[in-house]
C-alpha cells in the first residue's frame, strides 16, 4: 500500500481521507471569518508505526492530532480507525465512544499539568485500570508493575506523590498512564520539547520500544525535524493545514523534495554540514500568513522563490515522485 494513501491496506490502523477542520471564532474574529487549522490531509498509519506530524506553529498538526483520536471533530472528510472491525472516529457515541478513548491516547507537553501533583502515583495508575474494570488489588498490583517497567520507573515511587517527582519521573508517569489502556495509537504532542536534552532520549527510547514491542502506533507531533528523524518511520511536513511532503524520516531528511521542507532543514541542526551542503538553498520569503488569510492555489506560493503562475491559482495534489515519497508541489 503507498505511504501516503488512504486504502485500507493490511497493517493500516488509522486513515484520514480530506480531512478537515474548520473553526469560527465568534466574538473574537470579524463576523464570518474562519480558522482553516487542518485544511484537506489524507494519509494512514500503520500499527506500530511512529508517523512524525512536522512544522511550525499554526501548521495544523495538533489540531490533526486531536482529530486523529476523536477529541475534535472534522468539519468534513473522514477519520477510520481499524482495530479488529473499522469505525469512524468522529461518529462514535456513547459505550463505542468510551470504547474507542480508551484505544485512541494521547500524550501531553507538559507532565507538570498533565496529571493532579497531590495524588499519589499509584492513584494516578490505578484510577484509570478502575475506568476499565480493572479493580481486583493483584490485577491492579500487576498492571501497574508491568507498566512501571515499561516506562523504566522503580515501583517504589508507587507510594509517592506526584509533586515529589521529577519533570523526567512526571512525563514517564503520563506515559504510563496511557499506556495502562493498552492502546492502538498514541498522539503524542511535543512529549520531549519541555525536557532537558538528557531526559530527552529516555523518553523517545519508550515511545520507540512502545511501537516496536507492543505495535502501539504513535503521531508524533513536533517542531523540531532532528527529533522527528530519531523518531519516527515516516515525516510528514504540514503548511497551513495540509502535508506538503510525506515520506520515509531518512529521505525526507536527507533528499527533501518541497522547498518548505528543505527551507526547514536547512534552519535546523539536523543533518552535518557536508550533508546540509547538498541540499540546495531556499530563501524563504516573508512571513507566515495570518491563520485567517490562507494564500490561493499553493499555500506556500507567496514566500516561494521557484513559484510561478500555476501556483498561485492551482492547489498541487500531494502525489508520489519517488518510491513511499510523495510531495505537493508543481516543481514534480
Ligand atoms: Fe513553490 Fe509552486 Fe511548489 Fe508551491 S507549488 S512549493 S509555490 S514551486
């Protein structure tokens, strides 16, 4: 199955087919205006895949991730989750909703706010095996144990409160807390952008071991391409909404095709200068447009240096250019 298309393919857990996510803000905005946070993505996931969602602020990947697990509905276009039978994320109601929470995680930037300072850790773990009808003490005992060492915790802190924790300690226990409802896909929001550098790799390390071991499929959202390369399977690139660029993390990273993406790279410390070199310079023009004030045809056009007249009416189909490696550009 092509990477970045919507086919139910073996291995595909979730699908997003022209989703988008349209808000008004009333009070706020003039009279009529409309927020376009996710404008029009397709792709899948694979189970035990970790796709990384990449770009700046107002890019559209955390409202897409908040979609991707039912926490925002899309204004329009469809969101299957295939866990056993498929169903659509955005539909589901009542028990299937409960039911589909529990399967559809996320994890949170900030462990400080995350989860209440004054409960005890053990609460903290046992409060959601209770909302499962996990309730008999060996089961809870036993759960809780296994989820410890999957997050590389002693299970003595069990007893502490979580104010008495580390920032490292906290994020490891909102992981843990996730993991305990044995999920099938994790959003995972910026999880490492609040740690020091050396927590940092712990953290990435579980969420790797999470989808290698247990086939947890994770959306990794993150500004920063390095991070994405270390983690993820595939990188998606996202500009005002939509996935300008979608491939494999190392040909994205090393043979990157649209000139948002290579304009990323080349500001970001993630690859060495020798490879840096290879990878033909884009001056960036402008700003990013205001959230309201999307650019017709190629949303990127007004800052583009290669931009000519079809982009600036036409809107270029996300389409493959090299194997798995697909780009919405009319420069391909
Ligand atoms: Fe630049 Fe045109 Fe490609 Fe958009 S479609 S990135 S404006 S060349």
């Amino acid at each position: 199955m092509p990477a970045g298309s919507t086919e139910a393919g073996p291995g595909v857990v979730l699908r997003a087919q022209d989703v988008r996510v349209y808000f008004s803000k009333k009070g706020f905005l003039e009279k009529g205006t409309v927020v376009k946070a996710v404008d029009g993505v397709t792709l899948s996931v694979r189970r035990g895949e970790i796709l990384a969602l990449v770009g700046e602020s107002g890019s559209g990947k955390t409202t897409l991730g908040r979609a991707a697990i039912g926490l925002v509905r899309p204004s329009s276009g469809t969101i299957i989750l295939n866990d056993g039978a498929e169903q659509e994320v955005g539909r589901a109601r009542g028990r299937q909703w409960k039911a589909l929470r529990k399967r559809l995680q996320m994890i949170f930037q900030d462990p400080f706010s995350s989860i209440d300072p004054n409960m005890r850790v053990y609460d903290a773990l046992r409060i959601p095996l209770a909302a499962q009808g996990v309730r008999r003490r060996e089961d809870v005992r036993a759960r809780i144990s296994d989820v410890m060492k999957r997050v590389g915790l002693p299970e003595q802190i069990i007893n502490n409160y979580v104010f008495q924790l580390s920032g490292g300690q906290r994020q490891r226990i909102g992981i843990a807390r996730v993991l305990i409802f044995d999920p099938v896909l994790v959003v995972a929001d910026e999880p490492v952008s609040m740690l020091d550098a050396s927590l940092k790799g712990d953290i990435l390390h579980i969420i790797q071991n999470e989808s290698r071991t247990n086939n947890v499929a994770f959306l990794f959202i993150t500004h920063d391409m390095a991070v994405a390369r270390v983690i993820a399977d595939r990188i998606a690139v996202m500009y005002l909404g939509q996935v300008d660029e979608i491939g494999a993390a190392e040909a994205t990273v090393l043979d990157p095709l649209h000139p948002y993406t290579k304009a990323m790279l080349q500001a970001s410390p993630v690859i060495d200068t020798s490879l840096k070199d290879k990878i033909k310079k884009v001056n960036i023009i402008g700003e990013l447009p205001q959230s309201t004030a999307h650019p017709s045809g190629c949303k990127f056009h007004p800052r583009c240096p290669y931009a000519m007249d079809v982009c600036k009416e036409q809107v270029p189909a996300l389409k493959e250019v090299k194997p798995e490696h697909y780009v919405a550009c009319w420069l391909y």
